[in-house]
C-alpha cells in the first residue's frame, strides 16, 4: 500500500532524491528552539557521558601504557635470573669447584673413597 505522500510524490514525478531532501527538510521543521530548551537535561546528560567516556578511555590507555612498561620491566628481570641462575649451575660444576679449591691448596684425592662398616657378625660379651 502506498501512503498518501508515495502517491504525491510519484504524482509529481519528482524523483528519491527530492524525496530525500523534502523528507529532511520536513524532520527540520520539527525541531524547533522550544524543543531544543525542553531537552536541555539530557543534552547536559549525552554531554556529561562523553566527557566521563574520554577521561575514562584516557585512563585506560595511560594504566594500559604502565603496564607495557612494568612488562618490559619484568621481562629484562626474567632474563638476569637466568643468567645469574646459569652462571650459578656454571659455578658450582665439578671442575669449577676443583678449580677455586685448587686456588686455595686443596687436592683432589687419590684414593677412591669407601664406607666404613659396623662388623654386626662378631658379638661382644660383656665383663663380668
């Protein structure tokens, strides 16, 4: 179904893009200063939420830049505990140690090491 203005508009030949035109004009007209005044609380209202939207957006991005920095912190942190970690494990190697002991005078022993063993086989008497 057309609407009276369709039938207008096809009447008088004018083509979508008049429509368009005529149409924004008509929604113009209906925007009047009165209007405009009676809907001054919730201009202010849009405005002050965009205003909190920025400072809040400008907010994150600085916390968002802090924490980049505190990860590249981090991340060069993490590395010196591996090199202090690898230098450690390096440090304390066999030869390492026999290296700093021979520094001080120390030798390697020649003999191999043994346990000594409780002889439990022989039974002691006691004095009486």
């Amino acid at each position: 179904m057309m609407s009276k203005e369709d039938k207008k508009y096809r009447e008088q030949g004018e083509g979508q893009e008049q429509r368009v035109r005529n149409d924004w004009r008509a929604a113009m007209r209906g925007v009047s200063s009165r209007a405009i005044v009676n809907n001054v609380p919730f201009l202010a209202f849009v405005a002050l939420l965009g205003v909190l939207y920025i400072g809040r957006n400008k907010q994150a991005v600085s916390t968002q830049r802090l924490l980049n920095a505190k990860y590249d912190t981090l991340r060069e942190l993490r590395w010196e505990y591996v090199d202090v970690k690898s230098q450690m494990m390096q440090s304390q190697m066999e030869i390492q140690v026999m290296k700093a002991a021979g520094e001080k005078g120390m030798v390697p022993m020649t003999v191999p090491a043994f346990v000594i063993k409780k002889d439990t086989t022989r039974k002691i008497q006691p004095e009486s």
